[in-house]
C-alpha cells in the first residue's frame, strides 16, 4: 500500500507511514495531504494495523505548508480550504483513530509539520530534530492543533514564547520541557522506533485505544464526567478478549497473546 507522496509498508502489524517529499523537506501540498488522510483511514480500518508510525523521508520530518503552492495563483487553494480539507481533517484523524500512533522526528519539523508530530499519541526524534512554530516568521498563527496541544504539553507561557517569538528547539531541550517522549542516537533511531512501535502492536491494543479516547475527553470534561467515563470504559475493556486472556495468562505465569479485540 503505497502512492508516491505517501511512502507506506505493513511489518508486524506496524504501518510505516512517510512523507514523501524530500526535495521539499517534505512540505504539504493538496495531493499530499489528501493521500496522507486516505492512507489514515485505510489504516483505520485496517484490522493487520495496530500500530502506526509517522516519519519522514530523506533529512527532514515536515517543513509544514509548501509555500510555493500559495504562492503560485494557479494552484493556491487559499488558507480556508487548506486548513479545513488539509490539515485539520489529518489531526482529527490522528486523534480518532483508536490505534497508538507514534511520530519518529528524523529532522526538522516547522510549522504544521510539528503540530501534526506532536498531535500523535508519542513523539519520538533523533538528536539532531528540532521543532519550530514557524509561523509567526512570515504574519501567520498557528494552526493544525497546535494552540490546543502545545500548551498542554509544556505549559501556556512557553508555548506563548515558542509560538510568538518562532523559536527553534532542539530535541534535547523539547525532552527537557516535556514536549516528546524520548530521543535516540541517529545511528539506531529506526530500530529504536521499530522496538517501540512493535511493542505497542502487541500489546492490548484495543484498551489502548479506549484509553487515547478518555485522553481526548479529558480535554474537556470534567471530574464527574471523566470518572464517569472512565468507568463505561472500563467495563468495554473488561470484556474484551485481550483483558480474559492478559488474566488468564497472568495466572498461568505465562506471556499473553493479545489480538487487539
């Protein structure tokens, strides 16, 4: 499964999903977003997929919007189109989709391109990535979630410094302020990924993904509200194949199989 901006292989239940685009850095133009967003929802439903992984081909992970598509009269589709058919529907895809995605940063990621990273469930980058709310640079704000996650993963004012003044940072410094999860040497960054992203397809996937739900809704509820749905939850998890045999494989003392059902 595969089209020529979005680069996608099947292994071990893990889809491996990349952007396409390198003599670009991998920037966004419609074709691309659009084959991006079929690739999510053929993932969706895709029950050999349990896991995801998100990355980018050649140096960069994402320059954000390509800005020569803009620019160019005859095939600017204007911001409102961009952000209401490109980027917003691929963020509300990797925040519904009930399966762990994970972002593998292997360079730069500017502007929609870092807020799409950091819209997935666990961002993982070399040492040499780096982040960037580029927007502010050129008389834009940012978009693709970012005002929404940013802030939540590393607190409103250094999300309001980072966003206003276009500051770049490391990876080293966005593990130090909680904005990814972890990073790896560049040398064993795919097989780090691959450990990670195995593992998580493996696992309980289906609990997995009632738990990225109630992450969702604790966006917005409240105490009441999040207990109780934590608890509707958890009864759904309770009589899911995967908890009968994660119990029954802890009382044999042996190693479960889960199915992600």
């Amino acid at each position: 499964m595969s089209s020529n901006l979005i680069e996608v292989k099947i292994e071990n239940n893990v889809a491996w999903i990349s952007l396409n685009r390198p003599e670009v850095f991998n920037s966004f133009n419609r074709e691309m977003a659009l084959q991006l967003q079929n690739t999510l929802d053929d993932c969706a439903t895709n029950s050999n997929v349990r896991a995801l992984v998100i990355t980018g081909t050649g140096k960069a992970f994402c320059a954000g919007q390509d800005l020569k598509e803009v620019t160019d009269p005859g095939l600017n589709p204007g911001f409102r189109k961009i952000l209401e058919e490109h980027y917003n529907p691929i963020i509300q895809k990797i925040r519904t989709i009930e399966k762990p995605i994970i972002a593998a940063v292997n360079g730069v990621a500017a502007g929609a391109g870092a807020n799409i990273a950091l819209a997935c469930d666990i961002v993982v980058a070399t040492e040499q990535a780096s982040f960037i709310q580029a927007f502010s640079k050129i008389g834009l704000v940012p978009d693709s979630a970012g005002t929404f996650f940013l802030p939540r993963l590393i607190g409103f004012q250094k999300a309001s410094a980072l966003m206003m003044l276009g500051d770049k940072v490391s990876a080293p410094e966005a593990l130090t302020i909680g904005m990814i999860y972890k990073i790896f040497p560049i040398a064993i960054f795919e097989d780090e990924v691959k450990t990670l992203a195995e593992n998580l397809a493996q696992m309980p996937t289906k609990a997995i993904g009632l738990t990225k739900r109630l992450l969702n809704q604790s966006m917005s509820n409240n105490l009441e509200q999040q207990l109780q749905l934590e608890s509707d939850l958890q009864i759904e998890a309770s009589s899911s194949y995967d908890y009968n045999e994660g119990v029954t494989a802890f009382v044999e003392k042996r190693k479960p199989e889960f199915k992600g059902i």
